[in-house]
C-alpha cells in the first residue's frame, strides 16, 4: 500500500506501545482492550507480541470478509489460543453502501450478528465527511440503524468488548440436544450467566422452559438461554 515500512519488528512494537501510552495519558482510567489493526493488516509476527505491548489488550477487531488487496488479517468469530478474542468487523461507516447492508444481511443470516464500526475518517476525509455534512452523514446511519432494529427483533445493543465476551461464551459452550416425549431438549456445558442460540423449525413453539424464545421471522427463533437446560414445546 506505499506505507512505509517499520525498520525492525523492536521499531514496531515500540509504536505500539507509545500509542498505547498516549492514549491511557488521554484515559486514564479507562482499559484499553480492544486493538483494529491499521488499513486492517497484522503480520503473524506482530500477532504474537501484540498482548504484551498491550496490557489490557482482550480483543482484536480486524476483518470478516476478505479486503480488496489481500492483506487484511480476517478473522471467524472466536476465541484465539491465547485467549484474545476474535471480533471482526463486518460493515460501517456513517454512510453504508449497500455492500455493506449486504454484508450485514449475510452475517445477520448467519451468527445473527451486526458487527458494525466507525473510523474517524468517516467525519473527516473529503470524501465522506465536509464534502457530505453532517446532517447528511447523521440521517444515512440513522436510517442504517432503524433498518437493522426492525430486521433484527431481540438484537442486543453492545459494546466490542462486551459482543466479544458473547463470542467467548458461544465458542466455549458444548450443546446437546434430544428429543423427549415429543418436546425439544437442549443441554449446555461450560454455561454462564445467558447463553444465545438460533432455531430453525417448521413447527410452532409453545413454550419454552429455562429461557425466553423470540420469533425472528415464519420458520427462525433466537433462543435466550438462562438455565443450562431448556426445554421446547411445539404445537401438535
């Protein structure tokens, strides 16, 4: 991308660190937990020592879909060996295109997720901000917003380190189900505190036992489990 280059891999973790440095300076009673990597790009290298070179570092939120010139570190929603929790991102920007409504369809569809950012370029490049205005820039995310709100019922409202402490409970729970006396049995190990799954089924549930059961659209349910066992009921 014409960037110039760290001289060494010291050079770079060094700025790392500097930066994380001068933003405690700004808040300082805040923990820095969550790292975008720059034009989304991180070497395997820069990977392994980013953890030290931050502190409070818990989440790294790069890409989902692959990026124009093949260099973005992309990500699956996870839970990294080293316990940093994958979070990409999967739209933004004040004004979306509707690649990024498509995206978000898409990934809504799939982890029942709006993985959503804003850089400060957003406000401030000529492309998007003065050449825009504001009030332009504010309407476009706020009809964005609404969009997502009446296409999503149940959708949480959640900051990084908060959607990424979700992933981290979903990857880490083990479920089994069964079928008991004509209901629907769902147990969950390593459960904590809620746990959120989807159902797709064509018949109608009744009720739910251990949770709160949300229609999202004819055949689709988002299941909030509180109980480490639940149990469905459908209609005969």
């Amino acid at each position: 991308l014409d960037y110039p280059a760290w001289p060494s891999l010291e050079s770079m973790e060094l700025s790392v660190y500097e930066s994380f440095s001068f933003t405690k300076s700004l808040f300082p009673d805040s923990a820095i937990t969550t790292y975008v990597p720059p034009s989304n790009i991180l070497c395997p290298d820069a990977r392994r020592w980013l953890p030290q070179a931050l502190p409070d570092l818990q989440v790294i939120s790069s890409l989902y879909l692959p990026g124009e010139e093949g260099l973005a570190y992309e990500q699956e929603f996870s839970e990294a060996a080293d316990g940093i929790i994958e979070l990409p991102r999967v739209a933004g920007g004040y004004d979306p295109s509707s690649y990024f409504r498509w995206a978000s369809i898409n990934e809504l569809s799939l982890h029942y997720v709006n993985s959503y950012y804003i850089s400060p370029n957003d406000v401030l490049s000529d492309a998007d901000g003065p050449q825009k205005g504001w009030d332009y820039l504010h309407k476009q995310f706020e009809d964005y917003v609404k969009w997502v709100t009446n296409s999503a019922p149940g959708l949480q409202n959640k900051t990084a380190l908060e959607g990424a402490v979700a992933v981290q409970r979903f990857a880490r729970l083990a479920m089994k189900t069964r079928q008991v006396n004509g209901s629907f049995e769902i147990s969950l190990g390593n459960f904590y505190d809620v746990a959120w799954l989807m159902m797709r089924t064509s018949k109608k549930p009744v009720s739910l036992e251990g949770g709160i059961i949300t229609q999202v659209s004819s055949d689709l349910y988002l299941i909030q489990a509180q109980k480490p066992k639940i149990v469905i009921s459908f209609e005969e």
